[in-house]
C-alpha cells in the first residue's frame, strides 16, 4: 500500500451487484445503489442491504444510467440532502427526485467530507475524480446522451471503482492504486464487450497495478425464467478471476466478498499492508 498520511483506513463492503459501501478516512461513500429485492424484472438472490448501509453518507456515486446501476426506488430510500455525483446528462433525473446532483465529465473532481463536517471544520476530505469507463451509459427516454464513468477516490489511501466497463489501454493512467474495486461478471447469460469479464478483469490488474482488488458485479441478480443451476454458475466468476489474478497479476491481493461482506484496508504507516474482516 501506498504510504500517503500517518494514519488512513478504508473498508470496502459488498453489498451486492455494483453497490459497494467506501469509508474512507471517516467518509463514507455508496455507490450504484440497488437497495430492493426486485429490479424491474430481475430477482435479487443475495439478502435485502440493511438500513444502516445508507445513513451517514458523504455522498452517492452512481456510475451511469443503466437501470441496474441507477435505481430510482432505492435512491427514494436515502435522504435527498445527500449528494449525488452522476455522469453530465443524468441531472434532470436526479433533480426529479428531489436530490441537487453534481454532474461530472471525466477529468472533473469534487471534494467530499463527513457528514458531521459541520461539527469538525477541519475533518478529512476525500477527492473524488472521475475517470474513463469503456461502456454504454445512455437510458432511454428518461437520460439521452450521457457518458458512463468510473471514480477514483482519494484520501489517505486510493481506490477506484469501474462502474462497469470494458478493458482499456488508457486505465494504465490510473495506477498506481491502493485498492480497484473491479466487475468481473454480470447478470445475463453473455456479457457484451464493454463489460469485464473474470479474463479481462486480471488483465485489468496489468494496467492499473493496484495492491489489492474486490471483485464485484456477480451473483446478485438474475432473470427469474433462467434455471437456478445456471444462476449459480455466476458465483463462480469471482473465483474463476481470482485464479487469472493469480497468474498475471500476482502481486495483488484478491478479497472475494459475499455479499454484506466487508474487508478493511490499513496504511502501511497505521500498521501494516492491510487488514481483511
């Protein structure tokens, strides 16, 4: 791990498909929320995340329109004095639903604090950068044009979240990273080119050398008329990267997490390269 301040903690939560909770430095950060059983006709087969996962945010990250990364129903279910960071274009959305969202192009950067910043004005920021993702992110009729982003997260220590996206040269720009926080699989029975897929997603490992990896975007939800037998071959796919990680990318500590799993991440200066719950 990179050694950026004396003392700096993240942990990383699973909370299924591409929801991850990030508490970083005393900011906690969720993104892509999907926060309901059912989303639109697909079934969640991982359990309901609980209340506690959504208060206290510094701020939601959602990393494109598609309906399973930016799910109206469940972003009703966190309060609308969060803020939003989105992809320019899926403002007016947002703003539908009561909450005033930061729109970002990649290359732009925000500042988020602590909630309770107000009681601790010289509480920890972390920067939040938005950076390329090789995907389609436009929804229909409800968002026209609108690109799809990743975020890399900075404070103490830095991680990057995909979103989703497909391999590309230039994430080679992004290293070096503390943490990547990767999709290696999806929802259907094929994944299309601008996703990762468990191959890719160790190839990704090459270009932006992270010191550890949390694969995400597997196993969550599925299409209810595909058999369970086929739905459960999907929660081979992070063990299936694990086993590429470790060829082409050995040097980088794999955390396969089960959904409401967490894992926690400690500077090599607060003792040590790292710490996993």
């Amino acid at each position: 791990m990179s050694a950026r301040a004396a003392t700096s903690t993240l942990s990383v939560t699973f909370a299924g498909h591409a929801t991850v909770l990030l508490e970083l430095d005393g900011v906690r950060l969720l993104t892509d929320p999907l926060l309901r059983k059912r989303i639109g006709v697909l079934i969640r087969r991982s359990p309901v995340p609980p209340v506690s996962l959504r208060r206290d945010l510094g701020a939601v990250l959602i990393s494109h329109a598609h309906l399973d990364h930016l799910d109206v129903p469940s972003l009703r279910l966190i309060d609308r004095s969060t803020p939003v960071v989105a992809p320019r274009g899926v403002g007016p959305l947002l703003r539908r639903i009561g909450f005033a969202p930061l729109e970002m192009e990649v290359g732009d950067e925000v500042e988020i604090a602590p909630v309770l910043a107000t009681e601790a004005p010289d509480a920890a920021r972390v920067r939040v950068r938005a950076v390329p993702a090789d995907h389609a992110g436009t929804r229909y009729p409800l968002v026209g044009e609108s690109p799809a982003l990743g975020y890399v997260v900075e404070g103490g220590l830095s991680v990057y979240f995909a979103g989703d996206t497909g391999l590309y040269d230039e994430m080679r720009d992004l290293a070096p990273l503390d943490v990547a926080v990767l999709p290696v699989g999806g929802w259907g029975p094929r994944l299309p080119s601008d996703h990762l897929n468990p191959l890719s997603a160790a190839r990704a490992l090459e270009l932006l050398r992270p010191a550890a990896c949390v694969p995400v975007h597997w196993g969550t939800i599925y299409p209810p008329w595909l058999p369970p037998a086929f739905n459960a071959k999907w929660s081979e796919w992070p063990h299936a990267f694990a086993r590429y990680a470790a060829h082409l990318a050995p040097q980088v500590d794999v955390r396969i997490l089960r959904p409401g799993e967490a894992t926690v991440f400690t500077s090599p200066a607060s003792g040590g390269e790292g710490a996993g719950e």
